[in-house]
C-alpha cells in the first residue's frame, strides 16, 4: 500500500538523469496561485510510466488527477509544517550530501584512482622501512635536516650496510627495535597512499629515495611481491603459551602436549567446533566453534598464522599443531575469497578512495577547475589591513582577534554575486592557529592560510548552487524532499489514522462486506508416501474414521517417517487445492504426483460466506487507508484553489503523444 502511494514520491529519484527535456515550459496549473510547469510533469510521467501496473494511470488525464493530488499533499505538508522536522532535515541533507558526490568529483580522476588501487590490490607487497620522523608543518630547515638524514642513511644501505641493522640503529618507528623494519606483506590501501606509491614502484631489492608522509621520511626496500592471497575465513584452536623462560618451560610443554591430544581427538572424528568451545583458551573465538574474522595477508600478528590457514586449500580442511609467537594452534579452512572483479569492487573501491589520503587529488582537481571557473578579485588593501594584525602569537596559539570585527565587515573578496567579508577571513585565521602552523615568515603563514580560505570557499559556493549548475541535481533533490514529506504527510494523515481508528474500520468493513467473501471451503485431511502401499494403507484408515495421531502411530516408526499428513482449509478453486479430489466429502482414490503416493479425506464442506474483520483485516486497513485518502484529497482541493490551464494541457497532451 505503501509503495504504491509513493509511486510518484520516492519513485521520481529513479533514472532522472537519462530524461533530457525537450517540451517547452509553460505553467500547465497553479494551486493557490503556485505555478506548476509543463517540464516536470512530462518528466515525471515518462520517468515512472514504466513502474505504474494499472493501465489506467497511464492514460495522461488519469496521471493529470493522480499528479495534481500529490502536488496537493506537498502543499499541505508544507502548510503544517512537516519541513522543519529535525529527522527531514536531517534526511534530506544526508541524500543531498551523498547525490552531489556525483558533482563534487572529477570522474576521470576517481576513475584512474579506482583501477590504480585495484591494480596495485592484485599484489602483494613485503617492505622493510626507516623512519625518520618531521612534523607536517614543520618549518623548512627542519624538514631539510630530515631528509638529509634520511639521505645518509640510504647511502649506507646502498654501500653495502645492512637494511634490518640501519633500521634497528636508526629509524624513529618504535617498532623497528623489534621487527627491524620489516613491515611484512600489504596490499592497497593499507599504508598512507605515498608510502603505498612508493613501495609499489620500488623494484625487488632495491631501496626508495626517501618518501614524505605525515609521520616524516621513509627509505623503503622491497624485500618481495607475490599474487594477492585475497581474504580467507578459518576457524582455530588454540592453547596459549607463557614468556620462554625456565620457569615456564614446563607450562609451555603442557600447552604443546594439550594441542596435540586436540590434534588426535580431531583426527579420531570429533567435532572441530565442539572442541574449540571447549578447549581453546581464545576467549573471543571459542564461543562461536573458534571462527575468526575474516582477513588477508598482513592483518594479523602472526605471519606463521596466516602462512598456515592460506597453505590450506579446502573447506574443512585443518591444519597439523604449530607454533606461533602466542601459543600452539590448529587452523581449520572455512572459505576462501579471491579477488573480485574490477567492476564488482569498483563501489567498495570509491569508498575506500574518499576516505583514504587519495581523495587529496579529486578534491584538488576540483578546487583546480572552480579557480578556472570563478574570477577572485582580492581587496588588496583590506587584506594589507588584515596581514599586520597577525602576529608571532599565532604560532603558540595565543593570536586574538580584534575586538572589533565590524571594521573588517568589507567584502575581501566575491564569487560571482557572493561577498566574502575581511571578519569571516580573520574568524578563520583564529580557527586555523589550533593547527600548529609552523610556516615563517608571518606573512606567507597568512597566505598560506588566505588559499586554503578561498579554496574552501569556492567549494562550499560551488556545492550550494548545485540546484543552479545542474538542473537534473535540483530536479531529484526537489523530488526526494518532495518524497519524504510526503512519506510523513501520509504516515500522520492516513496511514496511522487507519491502523488507529477501530471503529472507523469495523464501520468501513460493515459497509464494505460483499467485497470480502469466502467461495465454499473444504476442510481436507492429506495423506502422501513415496511408497504406494503406506498410501493404500492410510486410505483404508482414513475410511474407519481413524485419527491423524492413530495413522501417524500406525504407519510410521520411531525411526522411519513412512507417511506425512497435513490437514487444512482449502478454497474451491484455490491453486493449492489437492488434486484429484471431489468437492464433497469422502475419501478419494489413491493418485500419483510426481514422486509421491496421496490420498486425500474431506471431512466438511463449508458453504461460501462473509469473511470476519479479523481474517480480512490487512485486505480492509488498505481499502480504508485509501478510502480515506480519495475523500481527504477531495478536502484539499477544497482547502486550496486549483487552476488548471486545460489549453496548455491539451496541447502537451499531443505532443507527448507524437
């Protein structure tokens, strides 16, 4: 009932941009003196024509009553107020955030990022690291001495010094103490996208220039490349272990003893599942038969670990005992995952790209093009006035602003017909002092600050005149606003009304009884077996009148069900209605379907007659709910004027008709 109420609601979001208007616009109707247009009726009408089952809605005068009428309840939503709800506003700017991705990125640039990290997913890369970290905003003498630093460093390695020893004296991971550097397979998006870019075009054995990140500058060798594992789903048994010290070498020696009586247990037959519920000491696995997230190469601890679950090939498949650095396994394979397609993964990979370092170079493509776009003309003298308040306190974050803003009120800038004024810029200069710039002198602190203000502002300029740039974009958000008042317009008007009012609906049912009638019942007894003499035999029983239990009792035993009976209600000429029976009672013939033997018992013919409220009820709630409807958009074509422009309307009804 629902959906078809929404049928010109949420349905208009649907292909709007393969429409292309060709139709003049002309007001078609006004309701209270609003103008409603050709356009977006012939729209709307060929966008849906293909989702309305009832022929009669296609007729264009039918559609011309249905469309006035849902305008009708936009207005009256509008009227009460139903667009200031939080949980709307909320909703409808959610959609519009999501819809303008499709405006706000350069396609080409998310196009090339979707097939690079897709490419780069179907390897696996292991690389060893030295860090040498430098703050992002550090100043450049500092950024220089880092890099040269790091420089020395490669220079080493390439003289000959080992990697994992330069790695463990020098680089500032805290990891490297241990690991030596050695960050082990990863494939795309699993490192910042610099560092990824770099190791992945990085030959085997040969060591990077150093490469900035946020964290500083990395030497990268790459120790190995092999075809991507994909994602894997194991389950496992494990019995940890303690530090390897003398007094624990009895304690680990129990645990190996432990894992292998598992192992022998596995082998003799037993449930894997039971016995990692039982013994294994994961106490997050073992409630759910030792099942584990699944993963891929380089998202647990333990390379052993994962070298072991991706040696297994088949489903069920478990591992021998062996050893990691947290205690003794068994791993058994649940599933594999091989890499998708690139057309399968293109959604999961544009998700990954916007949150990822990548979507830097669409939001630069953008910013590049809106620079093209919009003429900035800066007020040279205001921006003079704005750059000696600034001062070396900014770089403790101890900067104010002026106490008087209302002398900075001019316009610094414009786009197109939107004035920037100075007091936004020097607001955000203060905001911007919580970053921890370190850029010197003060005044290319303030330029630098001053791009990132304009570029900022260009794209929210841009974003928020979208429904001016692209009339598809403001055709489906004007659609699904529409759609979603309309969805609480009916919620509160109709649809609760309905449910709610009892009396309402037992007067609407009373009145309404002929359209629920029940055509003559038979209650039926089936009996079926695939083995025809079971079937003869529970005819006979049938005959004596011999109860459902006593036939169950009789024909079947505790360990073979020989026959299955089903007793039910059927309506003459139902779909379901048991073959070959008569519609009178007795007990038919035994006949053949299929596989199966059946015989069938009518016991009772019940007579046709009105079906109660209660067998009927979610028939006669959506008969009301739209008995309800016809008569309330009666009252608000009495509530507003409606004017309809019948010479317009005839003349777009020819032409959607050629």
């Amino acid at each position: 009932m629902k959906i078809n109420k929404l049928i010109l609601g949420f349905a208009l979001t649907i292909n709007c941009f393969a429409f292309a208007q060709s139709e003049k616009k002309e007001v078609l109707f006004t309701i209270d003196d609003k103008p409603y247009y050709t356009d977006e009726f012939s729209r709307v009408y060929n966008k849906n024509i293909d989702l309305v089952k009832d022929e009669s809605q296609k007729d264009l005068n039918q559609y011309m009553e249905l469309f006035v009428g849902y305008k009708l309840k936009i207005n009256k939503a509008n009227k009460i107020g139903l667009q200031n709800n939080t949980k709307y506003i909320n909703e409808l700017k959610s959609y519009r955030t999501q819809l303008s991705k499709n405006y706000t990125s350069d396609t080409k640039v998310t196009k090339a990022l979707i097939e690079e990290g897709y490419n780069r997913s179907l390897k696996e890369i292991r690389a060893s690291h030295i860090l040498i970290t430098v703050d992002e905003n550090a100043m450049p003498a500092d950024t220089l001495k880092a890099y040269n630093q790091a420089l020395d460093i490669r220079k080493k390695a390439l003289a000959g010094e080992d990697f994992a020893e330069l790695a463990v004296k020098f680089s500032q991971d805290p990891s490297s103490k241990e690991n030596k550097g050695d960050l082990g397979y990863f494939s795309a998006f699993r490192m910042v996208y610099a560092f990824e870019t770099a190791a992945y075009k990085t030959k085997k054995g040969e060591i990077s220039m150093p490469v900035r990140t946020r964290f500083g500058y990395h030497l990268i060798k790459v120790t190995d490349s092999r075809d991507n594992r994909g994602e894997i789903s194991v389950a496992h048994i494990m019995i940890l272990k303690k530090a390897k010290t003398d007094g624990n070498a009895a304690e680990n020696e129990k645990a190996k003893i432990t894992i292998q009586d598992i192992y022998t247990k596995l082998k003799q037959g037993e449930n894997f599942e039971s016995l990692a519920n039982q013994f294994s000491e994961d106490k997050n696995s073992a409630p759910k038969g030792g099942v584990l997230p699944r993963f891929a190469s380089g998202q647990l601890s333990s390379e052993e670990f994962e070298n072991v679950a991706f040696g297994l090939t088949k489903p069920n498949e478990y591992s021998e005992p062996f050893e990691s650095q947290f205690g003794w396994h068994i791993v058994k394979l649940v599933e594999k995952y091989p890499i998708k397609k690139l057309d399968e993964m293109e959604r999961e990979l544009d998700e990954k790209i916007r949150k990822d370092d990548r979507s830097r170079l669409i939001t630069n493509s953008l910013i590049s093009k809106l620079h093209k776009k919009y003429t900035i003309v800066r007020d040279e003298k205001l921006y003079a006035k704005i750059k000696v308040l600034v001062t070396d306190k900014i770089y403790t974050g101890d900067w104010k602003l002026p106490t008087n803003l209302k002398d900075y009120n001019a316009n610094l800038f414009k786009i197109e017909d939107k004035g920037i004024n100075g007091a936004e810029f020097l607001s955000y200069i203060d905001i911007q002092q919580k970053s921890n710039l370190k850029i010197k002198p003060i005044g290319k602190l303030v330029d630098y600050i001053y791009q990132n203000f304009v570029d900022e502002k260009m794209t929210n300029y841009y974003n928020d005149n979208l429904e001016n740039e692209f009339p598809e974009f403001s055709n489906v958000i004007e659609e699904y606003r529409d759609g979603l008042l309309l969805f609480d317009l009916m919620e509160k008007e109709i649809w609760d009304k309905a449910k709610q009012d009892t009396l309402g609906l037992r007067n609407y049912y009373n009145d309404n009884k002929l359209k629920y009638q029940w055509k003559n019942r038979a209650e039926i007894l089936v009996a079926s077996s695939t083995k025809e003499d079971m079937v003869k035999e529970a005819r006979k029983l049938f005959r004596n009148d011999k109860t459902v239990d006593f036939i169950k009792t009789k024909l079947n035993t505790k360990d073979v069900v020989n026959v299955m009976t089903k007793q039910e209600t059927y309506e003459e000429g139902a779909e379901n209605f048991p073959k070959n029976v008569l519609f009178k009672t007795g007990v038919s013939e035994v006949y053949k379907d299929g596989e199966f033997y059946f015989v069938s018992k009518v016991s009772k013919i019940i007579p046709a007659t009105n079906k109660t409220l209660d067998e009927v009820r979610g028939r006669v709630i959506n008969d009301y709910q739209q008995y309800l409807e016809d008569s309330w958009v009666g009252d608000l074509k009495k509530e507003f004027k409606v004017t309809i422009n019948q010479e317009v309307f005839e003349r777009l009804k020819a032409s959607m008709k050629k």
